[in-house]
C-alpha cells in the first residue's frame, strides 16, 4: 500500500447481519490492483495464508461491492440533478461592513462580500446543506446516506480566495464582529503577549450582553484559535497592526517555551495564535490547554499543510474542540481533489469526513475517471466554500506577465549533464521495468534532483556524487546500504522534502534502511515509543539502521574554478538591465536549492547589487526583521531578495518588489504560483513580471510539461466543468514522460 501497487476496500457481504453477532460479521476484503502487479500480489496473499473468495457464491460477486456499482436509479440522478439546480441559481452575494472601531481600514468590495458570506455560514442552526429529514430519517441527497442521528450544523467552511486577496484582513474583520460595541476592557492583561501571561491577569466584567452570550456558548469563551506555519505568524501580527486600531483585540502568540498553560487565561484573549507543529506536539499531552479549550472559533490558514490526513499535524487538529471550523487557503487542490479529504475531516462534514464513505463516494471514483464523482465533489465544494480568483475587475490588480527565459547550458555543463541523465534513465528504466519505482521512490527522486542541481549549478553535484549506484550495480536501494548516504545528500538540499513526522524540511536528515527520510530527532523520539519500527512502513528499524549524509564542505565561491554557471551569469544579466530602466527597482530570485542561494550571493555582490536573503533556516522574528529592511526603499534598501521558494512562498507580503525570478521550475505549479503571489497581491502597485529560467533541453523544459497537467484541478473543483483523471505527484508515468524513456 505504501508503494501504492495495491488498493483495498473492507465489505460486509449486501449488509447481511442477521444470524451472525457483532464478533461474527462476516468481512471481504477486496484488493486492486494493476494486471502486470496480479500474480505477484497473489503470491503474497497465498503466502500469508490467506483465503481467496470463492467465485461460486453470488453474494460475493465483484458487481455488488459499492466501489464498482454505482447508483444508477433516477431517484439517484434526479436528486444530484436537482442540487445542481439549486447551486446554479444561487443568488448573489451580500455585503457587510466591519465595525470601524476595530477595524480601521476599509475593505475592498469583494472582501465585504467574503465578510458577508462568512457570518452566514457561521449562523447555520439547523440541518447541513443537502440534508433532509424524510419520515424520521435525516437523508443526504448528495451521498445518497440516511441515518437515524441529526446531523450537526456546519458553521463554517473553506475560505479559498486566490492569494493575495486580503483574507488575513476579511478573518480579522470575522473576529472583529464577535466583540460587543460595549464590551469592557479586560483590567490587568496586556493587549498583545508573547509566551507568557501576567500573573495580574483577570476575566473581565461580565456585561448582560456576556450573560446572554455565555447561554450559547458553554465554554464561556469567544477566543479564536489561528493554526498557521511559523513563517506566518509574523504576517498575522504585520495585518493585526495596519488593520485594526490599537487596543481593540487582545492577542496572545501561543508559541516558544514559555507559552502559558493556563486555559482559562487564554480564554482572555480575542485571538491566539500557534502553529500546527506546536497543535501536534501538544496532541498526546492531557494537560495542553488547547485541549481542554472549546474554542469558538478554529481557523486553519495556509490550511493545505495538512492535506496529508495520515500526518499527525492533520490528527492534531481534528482533535481541536470548536463550535465554529474554517480552512483557509488560496491552494486548496495542490496534487489532486483527493487533498480535499482532510479538509472534510477537520471540519467534520458527515458522512464525507468519514474515510469509507469518501473513498466510495469520491476518491475511488475519480481514480476511475468516473463523472459522478467528479460532480459530488463539485456540489460538495459549493455548498461550503467560497473561491474568488483575482481577476482585473475584482480588485484592480496590475498586469502580471510571465514569459519564459531560456538559457543553453555550456559545453561543460552539457557533458556532465548528459552523463548524469544517460545514468538516471538506466536506473529509473530498470525500476519501471521491474515495478519497483515506487518502491525505490527516493532513489528516483535522488536522481532527479541531481538533475535539476546540475541545471542551475554543476557545483551543487560534487563529482564523488555523481555516480548514484555502482556501475555493475542497478537495483533495490535496500539491498544497497553504502547508496543511502548519497540519496540522503541529494535530497537533503531540496527544499520539497518535507519529514512526515513533523511535516517540516528535515533538520540533520537520516534515511533508513527502507529509504525513507527524517529528522535525525524525530526518527529517534518517535523509536524510543513505538517499539522500534519504522512509523511508515513498519519494517524493523534501530538506530544503527540509519543513515547521515557524509559531511560537505559548502560549495567553494570559485566553482571549482568555472565562475558562475551559465544560469547564474544570465539571471546577473537580466537583474543588471532591470537597474538600468529603474535603479530602485526591488526582486525576489527564488530557488528551491538552499545551497544555490549561497552561490548565488558573491557574484550578484561583486556586480554591484545590495542583497538579502530569505529562507526557511530562519525562526520568525529574523524572517520578518529581512522583510521590513527590504522595505526600505532603494537605494539604502536593498534591491534583490534571494528566497527559498517553498519556505519564503507562503504567507509572506513581497509587494515591495516587482518582479519575480524562479530560478529553477517546481514540480507542483501551485507552489510557484504562491510564490508569485507573494508579489502580485493586494498592496501591488506596479507591472508584475515573472520570468521562468529553464534550462533548454533538459529535464526543466519537462517539468514544464508536467505542471500543465495539474494547472486546471482548482477550477474544475470549484467550477462547473468536465472532469479529468487523477493526476499524482511523480506517477510512472510522469518519470516516463520527464525521462523520454
């Protein structure tokens, strides 16, 4: 299941219960899978002495399972047919204005439009959308689901505006509403407190106003909890002081070691916030007081880091107690629709948050390239979301232009790069031949990254690395110990991988001997509980089955006496000819190579160019110290930012500059595009430009071509058009295609 060769559904046989007790219940066991992987699947079924179903017995038949037989009936169609009615005669949205007390800017239209739909969502009392109760029966059209139990009220919803539309400010506006026009100031706690409460602090004078209020809420609190990255929380704070007059909201940063663990002093506060490592760690303590607390509101932002409904960050804060739920992200779909899962988890949307029913309803649909599905996920969306993309005549943002720079790697380059990519085809060509390159899924992307580096820089690739396996040797990186070193040096500077404990780059990066990759701590904490096994394959792991990178020098400033790469020199000559047409003119170069921006650094110096630099080795404090001085306007300001580009592309305002340069291309286009964001947003006053740096003739050029194919997964979930297949992270398929193999 974890090399994804095998797909499998539990059944209970036409609902037969009777005659049988709960001990009893019979139960199948169906596994999918490819016809080329069958006969070794069943081997290994036969070895673990398990029984094949007999194909005599009806009851059993493959037609009945509810992932092949879809409900045909007209009952069926007309009802989803009718919920389309409904969402597409769907009345126009309302307006609403902040209280001006709090709130002292004035939102743009759209945002008193999303301020508008948010307290309507947050006042549903009754029924969820497309339930119904039939004869004592709460029914759901949409699922096709009945069940004897009212289901909850969804108060709440996706917020899935475009980036750079203003949500921060219109969730602000949200909280704003919650405060009472004479609301006492609570006496002895400070406006804004990091870490710790004062001793001094008390609850505040309970108004008739707080009486009638606290008869709704039982946990006698209004506080709204904010989950974000911890790059984020300092844009949280930047919004809180340009938006909101002084004094009006008491915020508390529940983050660092002296965070408080005082429920009922958090209590005391109009708005927390925290990140979802800090909601994870406190996930198994019974003392952490974001347990204890029913909070009134939890809003998840940059909401698409948990997608991964397995990660802990995702249990985490399904676990959180609130009586109102919001994701809120601009990239709700990253891979595919399937990400959506646990969004439905978290915010509780029966029977869709309950794994069996969406990967009936929805997932393995879609996975068959089945419309239906496609369609419930649509009506689904549209029943709890809200998704506005930026165009012209929403907000009046200026031009943005992208266009493509291509630049030919030199004779020297040409030759290592060919050299590297005729080895990564054998590799890669025997896995796929062997259905093992999923198995070997880092060894695979080991090697596509060294591609990559060697595209922007053949010093990222010191020689002693480019030999990814011995030349008499292509096979299973587990059988091969002395390979996993170099694996995790090749993946250690890339900055998509992310450690699946804590869903963070990996600090001090191991790899075990069934090739996955941790934090050094992590792995260790999370084998010092759990018996000594990996957490996800369970292959049996102890310490000496992990392995280090060796040590690296960092990469020498003369490039092993080359200069700078043809990339580099071509990004100095662009940056020099924008100074030329404006000398105050600010850009962001981002990379998602930490070792890169380091090169990057001495020659853009050495030209004359005032740098910062930005990426995801910085806590917050320092991240936000380099934004503010790349405010400052040229020519005491600096001009060029150089930037990590996953860590620097979300949740950070960059509208100071105005043009973007990515250095290198990204598998996921939704992260470029966030990135992108960071400068063409709401604040943006000038012409955007991107320019894309691609390597011709290289695997960048199809890395292009794969990102076409997750482009339209946004707008075909959240607008009325055709469906498409599941599109995957890197499938066999796409290293295919990115290998012309």
């Amino acid at each position: 299941m974890d090399a994804r060769i095998i797909m499998i559904q539990g059944v209970i046989p036409k609902m037969y219960w009777e005659g049988y007790t709960y001990e009893e219940v019979p139960c199948q066991i169906h596994i999918f899978t490819t016809i080329s992987a069958s006969i070794t699947v069943k081997s290994m079924i036969q070895t673990a002495r398990l029984h094949f179903i007999s194909a005599n017995d009806p009851s059993m038949a493959l037609s009945e399972l509810p992932i092949v037989k879809e409900h045909v009936d007209a009952a069926v169609r007309r009802s989803v047919d009718e919920i389309f009615k409904v969402l597409r005669e769907k009345k126009a949205l309302g307006t609403l204005d902040p209280p001006n007390a709090i709130i002292k800017s004035e939102l743009l239209p759209h945002q008193k439009e999303g301020l508008w739909w948010l307290v309507q969502q947050e006042k549903a009392k009754y029924l969820p959308p497309c339930w119904e109760e039939i004869d004592g029966h709460f029914v759901n059209a949409l699922a096709n689901y009945s069940t004897e139990s009212c289901p909850d009220p969804i108060r709440g919803g996706i917020f899935a505006d475009e980036m750079g539309l203003g949500k921060i400010l219109t969730i602000l506006s949200l909280i704003a509403l919650d405060k009472f026009e004479d609301l006492e100031q609570t006496e002895g706690i400070p406006i804004f407190s990091i870490g710790e409460i004062s001793e001094s602090g008390r609850a505040s004078h309970e108004t008739m106003q707080d009486m009638c209020f606290n008869m709704v809420c039982s946990s006698h609190t209004r506080t709204t909890l904010v989950v974000c990255p911890p790059a984020v929380l300092s844009v949280w704070m930047t919004q809180l002081e340009e938006h909101t007059t002084v004094g009006s909201l008491k915020v508390y940063m529940y983050y660092g070691s002296k965070r408080t663990k005082d429920a009922n002093a958090l209590q005391q506060y109009d708005l927390v916030l925290t990140t979802y490592n800090i909601v994870a760690k406190e996930y198994e303590l019974l003392d952490s007081p974001m347990k204890m607390i029913e909070w009134w509101r939890v809003v998840l932002d940059e909401a698409h880091v948990i997608k991964n409904s397995d990660s802990k960050q995702s249990q985490a804060v399904n676990n959180l107690k609130a009586k109102r739920r919001w994701v809120v992200t601009g990239t709700p779909v990253q891979n595919s629709p399937l990400d959506l899962y646990a969004f439905m988890a978290f915010l509780k949307v029966e029977p869709f948050s309950i794994k069996n029913f969406w990967n009936t309803l929805i997932q393995r649909p879609l996975l068959r390239g089945d419309q239906m599905g496609f369609l419930r996920l649509q009506a689904l969306m549209d029943t709890m979301s809200l998704r506005r993309t930026k165009d012209k005549t929403l907000v009046g943002l200026p031009t943005k232009i992208i266009w493509t720079y291509y630049v030919d790697l030199s004779d020297a380059e040409r030759e290592i790069y060919d050299q590297m990519e005729f080895k990564a085809k054998q590799i890669i060509q025997n896995y796929i031949h062997e259905e093992s390159s999923m198995k070997n899924y880092w060894t695979v992307l080991s090697a596509l990254v060294r591609l990559r580096q060697i595209c922007a820089d053949v010093s990222l690739v010191p020689a002693e690395l480019r030999d990814l396996l011995p030349s008499s040797q292509i096979g299973d990186v587990q059988n091969n110990p002395q390979l996993l070193p170099k694996v995790v040096m090749a993946l250690q500077d890339d900055d998509d991988i992310n450690c699946p404990i804590c869903i963070s780059h990996p600090k001090d990066t191991v790899i075990t001997c069934c090739a996955h990759i941790f934090c050094k701590m992590c792995i260790l904490t999370t084998l010092q509980e759990n018996n000594r096994s990996c957490p996800i394959c369970r292959h049996p792991l102890t310490e000496s089955d992990l392995f280090f990178a060796p040590s690296q020098a960092a990469p020498a400033s003369d490039r092993e006496g080359n200069g700078p790469s043809t990339k580099a020199t071509a990004l100095l000559k662009l940056l020099l000819t924008e100074r030329e047409l404006d000398p105050t003119a600010k850009s962001i170069v981002f990379s998602q190579f930490s070792r890169m921006l380091h090169l990057l650094e001495e020659p853009l110096k050495a030209a004359g160019l005032k740098i910062q630099r930005l990426d995801g080795s910085m806590n917050a404090n320092k991240r936000a110290q380099v934004i503010r001085e790349f405010s400052i306007p040229a020519p005491e300001g600096a001009t060029v930012l150089l930037a990590s580009l996953k860590s620097s592309g979300v949740g950070v305002n960059l509208t100071m500059a105005s043009s973007v340069y990515l250095f290198d291309p990204w598998w996921n286009p939704a992260v470029e595009e966030q990135a992108m964001d960071r400068v063409h947003r709401i604040g943006q006053r000038k012409e955007v430009r991107i320019v894309r740096m691609i390597a011709l003739d290289t695997i960048e050029e199809r890395i292009l071509r794969l990102q076409e194919t997750k482009k339209s997964l946004t707008r075909e979930v959240f607008m009325k058009k055709q469906s498409s297949q599941d599109q995957r992270d890197i499938s066999t398929d796409d290293l295919i295609s990115l290998m012309q193999l």
